[in-house]
C-alpha cells in the first residue's frame, strides 16, 4: 500500500515513519503540504497517488487556541475537510486522527465510540468539526481518537517532566485522568486498523487509564530519577482552556485494536531518552 502522510514532522508522523510494516510511506510535512490549502492538497494526491492518506497535521497548542480559534479551526477543521474532498474525489481512504478532548469529562467510566462529545476548549471544539468534516464528505475513511500522546522526540509532558527533574520537586496535577499514549504503539494500531478495511470512528489509546501525578511517579521510576512528585488540584496550575477531568478511552469497536497498557509505553519511552 502506498501511503501518504502529512505532519510527517510531528510525534505521531515520526512514528509512522519508523512503523509502518510493508507499506510504502511519502512523508510530507508543513513545508511540503499545506493541509489548509485545498489547491495544494489536489496537487500532492494527484502526484503522488496514494491508495491511502493519514492525517496527522494538527494544531496542538490547547491554550492558545484560546485566543487564536481562528487558525485552531482552519488547521483542525478545514485542513481535514480539504482532505476529505480531495480524497473522496480519488476513492482514496482517508484516515484522521482526533483527540479525547472532544468529551467534557463528566463520565464516572472509560468513553467508547458511541459516547457523545461535548468540547469544553477551542481546541476539542475545532478537533470535533475536523471529525465531523471527514465523516460528511468522506464515505471510505477511518476517524481514530487518541489521548495524551507522546514520543522520545519533540515537545511533550514527560519531556518536560524530566527537563523539570533537574530543578527539584515536581507539582504536577493528580485530579486529571486520561489514557497516556506512546506514539509508536498507536503508529503500530493504526497500520493494524488500515489493514482491515474496517472503516468507522475508534478510540486507539494507551490501555488503562491514570493521572498527570501517576504517570510522572511511573515515567521517574522507570527512568531512574530521583525526584520527588508533588500532588497539586487542578485548580492550582490555572490554564487559558479548560480539561476534561476524566477522559479514559476504551473501544467497543470490531476490530477491537487494544494498544498495550500505558505502562509499557512509559517504560519503552524511558528505555528511548536514557540511551
């Protein structure tokens, strides 16, 4: 399969690139595919002829989507919708990949599939009309929601976390529950899910469920710092957007592709930064 991947330069277009089993992968970033630029993406489908695209170009600043929606939208939202078209135009598939900040965290249990969204920041607002733009126009597509996602390279938590180590205790938030993600793990579901032709919307995250303050607790042991973690309330790290509180992801969807327990990402992480 010939695959044609955008936001090649993020954590999970990284992780693609390095786990994408037999098929063969054109890999463009920002530079060499503008998502928003509907002409531009007409032009990267009919040169490179893809049987399939994934999407992993997204804007990823939480907070300032705050004040800037406006691009927020443009790249979360009509970035996929261009797509879409362009795609289903060509009978490619599409595969798009989403956020657990689509749900409001009001649920006392892990959401599936079927639960329904209800965005409290800018951003799961713009991640859910990017959603809602791939199912409306494109028949033959794959929209996969994720959570907490990160990779040995680029910015994320448990980098800052460790950059954080350096300077003595760390207060992190314990009242935030969520599926932490390891890149490389949801690269390998996603092939897995492309393979089958099952298309749909499906919840592919880290197995289990935990808090900011637990997974740094794990993310220092498994990396042999020694570096006290402080419990801290949300309402003590006051942000510009706002967090569901309870945003665990689980699959009731066939084909059920579990990614290993959020533990195993934190020490495969670990295993990466220390060499």
């Amino acid at each position: 399969m010939r695959i044609l991947l955008t936001g090649a330069r993020g954590q999970l277009g990284r992780a693609l690139l390095a786990h994408h089993g037999r098929h063969e992968v054109v890999a463009l970033d920002h530079a060499g595919l503008d998502i928003t630029d509907s002409g531009a993406v007409t032009r990267a489908l009919e040169a490179h002829s893809p049987d399939l695209l994934i999407n992993a170009a997204a804007y990823n600043a939480v907070d300032r989507a705050e004040t800037d929606a406006e691009t927020a939208y443009r790249v979360n939202a009509l970035g996929p919708r261009n797509l879409a078209v362009a795609a289903a135009a060509r009978g490619i598939p599409l595969l798009h990949v989403s956020t657990d900040y689509v749900f409001d965290g009001t649920k006392a249990r892990p959401y599936d599939e079927d639960d329904v969204p209800n965005p409290l920041s800018a951003y799961g607002a713009s991640k859910l009309a990017g959603e809602e733009a791939v199912r409306e126009v494109a028949e033959r597509h794959y929209v996969v929601r994720t959570a907490w996602l990160y990779h040995a390279e680029g910015r994320n938590f448990p980098r800052r976390m460790l950059e954080l180590a350096r300077e003595g205790p760390v207060r992190v938030v314990n009242d935030q529950q969520g599926s932490p993600t390891y890149a490389p793990h949801l690269a390998v579901g996603l092939v897995r899910l492309v393979e089958t032709g099952g298309f749909g919307t499906y919840h592919m995250a880290g197995s289990g469920g935990t808090s900011w303050f637990e997974l740094t607790r794990t993310l220092f042991r498994e990396a042999r710092i020694d570096a006290a973690v402080e419990p801290v309330a949300t309402r003590g790290f006051p942000r510009p957007a706002r967090r569901p509180a309870y945003s665990v992801l689980t699959t009731i969807r066939v084909p059920r592709i579990a990614l290993p327990p959020w533990e195993e990402g934190v020490a495969e992480f670990a295993r990466e930064v220390r060499r």
